[in-house]
C-alpha cells in the first residue's frame, strides 16, 4: 500500500499546497466539482469540510467518493461533534474502504452556529481522543473498546489542526505538542492574518523542536472584501484579523486584487519561515483564485510523484 | 442544587384551561431557594392564575400550597387533602417532584410549572450557573475542581478548542472558557504538567447515556428484596 500524495509530498522535502472543498447544501455537486478541476493542477490534495460551521451540507465522506472517482485526492475533515465513537469508527472504516487516506481530525464549531442550533452536540469523545483513537486503529488494530479490527488498515496519513490565535497563547504551542503525541502527522492551522503572532508561536515550536516531528501546514485565506475582513475579526471564533490589514485593503483601489496579493506574500513569508513544511490555501466561495495564489507565490507547477 | 425557572404564564394558564378546581404546590427545596418554585411563587402563580380565569370568564377555584419536599413521598402527605379537593395540580417543583407527585397521587394529573434547568449554584444574587452533568465519574480531581464536562461547551477532555478567546468560550461572550479557568488553576496550584496528560475516551455507562439509572445502596435498605 502506497502513501497519501499528500504524505509523499511531505516525506519528500516538497512546500505541500492542500486546498479546501466546502460541500454544498444540496446534493447537486456539479459546481463543487467544477472547482476541484480547476485546482487539480495547483494543490496536492483537498479539504473536505465536514458541515463547516455546523451548517447540515454534504457529507465529507460523500464528496471524498466523488473526487477519488475524478482521481483526486481527498483529505476528510471528522468533527466529534455529530457523531458518536460508534459512527466516527463506523464513517471512518467506510471512506478506508473506498480508498481515503488522509484524515482529519476536529472538534467543530459548536451546533449553536449553524442551522441546526437544536440540535444535540454529540461530543462523545473530544478532538484528542479520536486522534489518537485512529492512531490505534491503524497501529495496534484495535477500536476505542478494546474489540479487534478483522483486518488492518493500510497506512492512513493523520492530521489535526491548530489555532495560534486562541488562547491562551503560551499553551498554544504545548497544545500541538499533545496533539503530536495523540497521532498527528501533519496538522493545518486557522487562517494566518496575524503573522507576528504566528511566527511567535513558530518560535516557540522550533524550541520545543515540534517542527521536526509534524508537518505544518500554514493555513491561507484571501480576502475579498473589508466586509469580508470585518467579518471574521468580529463573528468567526478564534480567528485574529489585524487592524492593519483593514487599513492596508481600504487603502487599495482594487480589494480583491489586494486580497489576493496579501495571501501571496503570505505564502512567500511562510516558505521562508523555518519549520513550515506546506500551505493550506482556503477559499471557500472564492475557489477560482486559488491557481493564481499558487502560481504567484512560486508553488507551481506541482512536483508530479512517482 | 436544582435550578429552575418558571414557566411561561400562558404556558401554565393553556396546562390547566380545561380543569375549574387547581392546587398550586410549592417545593420548600431547591426551587425555594432559586426563587422559581417555593411558597412566595406558588401564591402568585395561584393568583395570577386566579385573576386571568375571571378576566377570560372561566373562574376559577385555586389553592396553593408548600412541602417542605416534594421529591420524597412521605412529605407530600402533607399536601393530600389539597390534592384530593383539586382536580389538577400545576407543581412548580423541579422534574422529579413532579414526577413524585404523579406516581404518589396516581389518580390525580400533576402538571410541570417550571422548566428544571440544571445542577448549579448562585454565583451572585439573580444568577446561577450549570456545575455539574451528574455524569456518574467525577473527574473533578483532575481538572482542579472545574468540570470539563459541563462547563466546556463542547465537554472537552483534553485543553481548549481553537475558538478560546481571552478567557471567553466561543459560543458567547458571556461564558467563561471552562479550559481556560482550568488553565489558570493548574498555574496557581503548579501542576501544569497535567495539561500534557492525554485522557482518554470517557465511559458514559455511568451517566444517563448508559440507561437510566437507579441506585441501590444494600447496606441501608430495609425492605428485604
Ligand atoms: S472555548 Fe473553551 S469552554 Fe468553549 S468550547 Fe472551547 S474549550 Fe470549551
């Protein structure tokens, strides 16, 4: 069994690109497919959002059948928040089984945000928990109960994300640590806005020598508007939106074009720091852009694996 | 203790509109002592009711009254001949003593009046917050006396989720971040090093999610079975 591309491009010394997929509220998923064709050339592997925001969509794993039908390759993010250990090892065996590798492992935004606020939170087990219970399910072949898999699962690349813009700040740092010790392989941060802020918290990671250990995809996120900035500063939790970079979009004639300049030399800041082994690139609802930010940041063309 | 709030009035008034004969009964406990379900409550629930009957033109004949205890039976004896004269009963009692109520007066139809919202304490005067799940394995030891499970939003185990924001919880301003209060004490009490530990899946069996549950203590039983 050969390894995730994704896992390959990491192993192999590459600055990884992963993209993002957003499923849409129906299952009509001609435009979804759309703009995974038009990335297929400029990132090594896609984010598939699992009812991002707690909003009901198509499911993670549905899409992943999709895209391995187009021959691409999925990423499938698993929030504990829908989903007890019962369906969570279930859901997870299923997109094994049509060939998914790459995994992601999250809490979720919590129900409340989303279109469904009564619905119940499941939360059986935690974000921690369910990383390392893949872990185990891959390495040791056992479920969370102790019950045995009948066979083994071939190699499953394992991924978590991190927020260095939550708080508290200094434990940021020791939270990937856990993580790292839970099963992760590569993990993908919130959207990086704050980049002082980031690379404090690089700094501290390089210290505590995690980089050596994980991959670091540094999360990208263009922005269209100032709406858009204002937006996030204010509603999306967790996120830190600089006052700066309002001041620097109001200041451009063209927002969009300065949106997309400010996530390119984002991307050029992240090649050049230590311990930054790839981008996540999210531009849910501005799909279109991404060949461009891959191009101009000096990420393309993608090195093609054997 | 139990937490609750009354219900909407029209809510109690709608609960009761087809009787002409209805006790208002009070608890002397918990929702005495929050301000939703004792003596005081059970007197203005019974004239409000009283007042909104005539002004509707169906009067209406109401007592109320207070146990010192509505979720033991022995205690509600005390409210039998006001039970019996009335032909329904609203209880503004948490959820179990409604359901004392129903089981001990089996002929008679008890009604909730309160909403039973969760175990929880005052923390100043008018406001009291959610402490404790009843999970059924305390791990309060190990979270410094903070409960992850009911105080974290999303019943993390393991730290804080991404969306911990200067000591805030990501679903409301208002809510303090469980992770990051246990954070701090872990910092007081120079235990850190407890944030690294990994705990795993908790067991839910013994919390509601295992099935309901009964408790049998062998060693003060008296009935022989
Ligand atoms: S912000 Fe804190 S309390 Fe709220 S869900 Fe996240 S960890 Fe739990």
């Amino acid at each position: 069994m050969t390894a995730s591309n994704l896992q390959k491009m990491l192993d192999r010394g590459n600055f990884a690109v992963s993209g993002e997929l957003g499923p849409p509220k129906s299952a009509d998923l001609s435009t979804l497919k759309h703009h995974a064709h038009d990335m297929r050339n400029h990132v090594d592997s896609y984010n598939i959002t699992d009812n991002q925001t707690a909003i009901v969509r198509t499911s993670s794993i549905g899409v992943a059948a999709t895209l391995i039908q187009m021959g691409l390759e999925p990423n499938v993010q698993m929030t504990v928040r829908d989903r007890n250990r019962i369906c969570l090892q279930s859901d997870l065996l299923g997109a094994v089984s049509f060939g998914v590798r790459n995994f992601l492992c999250l809490q979720g935004d919590h129900a409340k945000f989303g279109n469904e606020p009564g619905s119940k939170n499941v939360n059986d087990v935690d974000s921690m928990q369910w990383l390392q219970a893949v872990k185990k399910m891959r390495d040791e072949g056992i479920f969370i109960g102790g019950d045995k898999l009948e066979h083994p699962l071939p190699p499953l690349f394992l991924g978590a994300v991190v927020n260095p813009f939550a708080d508290p700040f200094e434990y940021r740092p020791y939270r990937l640590a856990k993580k790292i010790a839970a099963g992760a392989q590569f993990v993908q941060t919130q959207c990086i806005f704050d980049i002082d802020r980031f690379e404090r918290w690089m700094t501290k990671v390089r210290e505590l020598g995690l980089h050596k250990k994980v991959y670091i995809l540094g999360g990208v996120t263009p922005i269209k508007s100032i709406g858009a900035a204002r937006y996030m500063q204010s509603n999306v939790a967790g996120m830190i939106v600089p006052e700066a970079l309002i001041t620097r979009l109001k200041g451009a004639q063209d927002k969009k074009r300065e949106g997309i300049n400010i996530a390119v030399e984002t991307i050029q800041r992240l090649r050049e720091t230590e311990g930054v082994a790839g981008v996540h690139v999210m531009a849910i609802a501005w799909e279109e852009v991404v060949p461009e930010i891959v191009e101009r940041a000096g990420l393309y063309p993608r090195p093609v694996l054997s | 203790m139990i937490v609750g709030e009354r219900k909407p009035f029209p809510k109690i008034l709608q609960s009761v509109e087809n009787y002409e004969k209805i006790l208002v009964l009070g608890c002397g406990e918990c929702v005495t002592v929050c301000m939703a379900g004792g003596d005081k409550e059970a007197k203005e629930t019974a004239l409000a009711l009283s007042i909104a009957r005539k002004r509707a033109g169906k009067p209406v004949a109401v007592e109320s009254k207070t146990v010192e205890r509505q979720c033991e039976f022995e205690y509600l004896e005390a409210a039998r001949r006001q039970v019996e004269a009335a032909e329904v009963v609203i209880s503004l009692a948490c959820g179990v003593g409604v359901q004392a109520m129903n089981m001990h007066f089996a002929d008679k139809l008890t009604v909730p009046g309160l909403n039973t919202t969760f175990m929880g304490m005052p923390l100043r005067q008018g406001v009291w917050t959610e402490n404790c799940l009843g999970c059924g394995d305390c791990v309060l030891d190990l979270t410094l006396g903070i409960c992850p499970i009911t105080r974290c939003s999303k019943s993390m185990f393991n730290g804080p989720c991404g969306g911990s924001q200067e000591g805030k919880c990501e679903v409301s301003k208002e809510v303090d971040c469980a992770w990051q209060l246990i954070y701090d004490r872990l910092i007081k009490m120079d235990m850190l090093e407890r944030m690294e530990v990994i705990h795993p899946p908790k067991d839910w069996s013994a919390s509601h999610h295992g099935s309901v549950r009964t408790s049998v203590r062998e060693d003060v039983r008296i009935d022989g079975q």
